[in-house]
C-alpha cells in the first residue's frame, strides 16, 4: 500500500505517470515491483534528453512569436459617403503578405490587352512592353509608392504615382526657391497615342505622400483613390478620394494615428498596420 501511495504522489506530480500506476494497482505484487523498475528506468530516461528534446526550434519560434506582440491592422470598410472603422484584428505571422508599397507588376496600359511590366527600382518607375523598357520615370521624381488601376474612371488602365518632384504650381512665382524644392504631389501615368506621358499632374500637398491604393471601395463599380498621408510620421492619417473630372475630392479621412504598410482587401475594405 506505500508502493501504492507512493506510486500515486508521482503520478500526482508528473502526470507522465498517470497511466501506469493505474495499470499497476490491479496488478501481482511481482510485476508491481517489476513493472515499477522498469518505470522508474524509464523516467531517468525521459529526464535524461527532456531538456534538449522537448522544445524544438520551431516550437521556440511559435512560443517568441506568441509571446511578442505583433503589430495590429486597423480596417476600414466605406460606403458612397463615408468611411467606418471595423474590428481591430491581429497581424498573425502566418498570414503574412507582400507590403502594401509597389514594387513589380502588370497591368495593360497601351489598351491592346496586353500586359505591360511596371517595376519600381529604388525610387524609379520602368515599364517593359513585349520585354523592352518603353519608358522611365524622369530622374527628377522620386517615386515612394505607385498604384495601377483606373484612377481618372475612363475605362482605360494608368498608374497613379505618388512621387516627389520639384517645380511650381499654378499661380506660383518664381524667385520663390519653390521650384527647386523637392514636394510630393500625385500623378497619373498613362498611355495615349502612341507615348506614354503625364496625363495628370497634381498640385504639391502640405502632407506628403506616403503609399497609395486604387481600388473600388463602396462598391460602385468606379475605382477611389486611396492615400496615406502625414508629415509627422506619428500623426498619419488615411484618406479616401474621388476622381470629379479634372481632379480628385475627398470623401472621407481618418483619425490620425502611427500608420504604415496601405493595403486593399478583395472585399474593398482599407487596411492599414498601426502600432
Ligand atoms: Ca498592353
Ligand atoms: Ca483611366
Ligand atoms: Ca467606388
């Protein structure tokens, strides 16, 4: 009976135990004293590589991964008027997709239904038709994020770039160092008779540009214009714009917040990485 008690304050203790002195309580006391040998070998055993084998190094990634916190992704779903935040969900490792910035792609531009090859090398924008560069951005931009769609809704495929270029604006005067001072600004690329060139150029923002989307937000059918804009980069804010004719009009801006890495899902809803 002290065997026994003794056998169920391990198996209490080590749970691995459980089983066995089970078995054992029914058993001659013979195989009870030799069964309990072989138990007890068994355990230095287990004690003998538990250290080294019970964790492996993925089970060590998977434990860090839980343990640190991840960032989470603020989501946003719109309606022709406004823009409404959803549930904050984490940022879970193993669905991890490319970032939100554009880096290679392919999108018809010439409206032969083709594919041209854009590609954004470092801070230049290339695009390959049948396997040749057929054009490259001016070396006076500096491209930090470019989307391809249909920004100016005409049923033809662009590219709007959010770039930094210097240059004046409008009524602006010269003699003002405005014209050599880098301002990022937005631009619509595209193709039409026979060049690829600037089709839209729009005015320098006070809150520059950080990433951009195109993408049917609202369910229209017509692609909206999606910015994520700040000078502070603790203070950026995501924006939702509509092209009007010769020029887009806000329809909807978020909170500011510590915002990176824009994405579109394929239901249309805007996600973002916060901290
Ligand atoms: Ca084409
Ligand atoms: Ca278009
Ligand atoms: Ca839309």
């Amino acid at each position: 009976m002290e065997w026994g008690r003794e056998r169920e304050k391990m198996g209490e203790s080590k749970g691995l135990f459980s089983g066995p002195s089970r078995l054992l309580s029914s058993s001659p006391s013979l195989l009870v004293s030799f069964s309990l040998i072989l138990i007890l070998l068994m355990a230095l055993a287990i004690l003998s590589w538990a250290p080294r084998g019970l964790m492996t190094s993925e089970d060590v990634a998977s434990l860090l991964a839980r343990l640190e916190p991840s960032p989470r992704r603020l989501c946003f779903a719109c309606d022709d008027e406004t823009c409404r935040s959803l549930e904050t969900s984490r940022w879970v490792a193993t669905q991890q997709e490319a970032s939100g910035l554009f880096w290679d792609g392919s999108i018809d531009l010439t409206g032969d239904g083709l594919p041209e090859r854009v590609q954004r090398v470092e801070e230049q924008v290339i695009i390959h038709q049948d396997g040749v560069e057929a054009w490259r951005s001016p070396a006076t931009w500096r491209v930090v994020d470019l989307a391809p769609g249909d920004p100016n809704d005409d049923g033809r495929s662009e590219l709007l770039l959010a770039l930094w270029k210097p240059g004046l604006d409008g009524l602006e005067s010269s003699g003002s160092g405005k014209e050599h001072t880098l301002r990022s600004r937005p631009f619509v690329v595209g193709y039409r008779g026979g060049d690829y060139r600037t089709l839209w150029g729009g005015s320098a923002v006070a809150n520059p540009i950080h990433e951009v989307e195109l993408g049917d937000v609202d369910g229209d059918g017509a692609e909206e214009l999606v910015v994520l804009d700040g000078d502070d980069r603790r203070q950026r804010t995501v924006s939702v714009w509509r092209w009007h004719g010769w020029g887009f009009s806000l329809i909807w801006r978020s909170h500011p917040g510590q915002y990176w890495d824009l994405k579109l899902q394929e239901d249309g809803s805007i996600s973002v990485a916060t901290e």
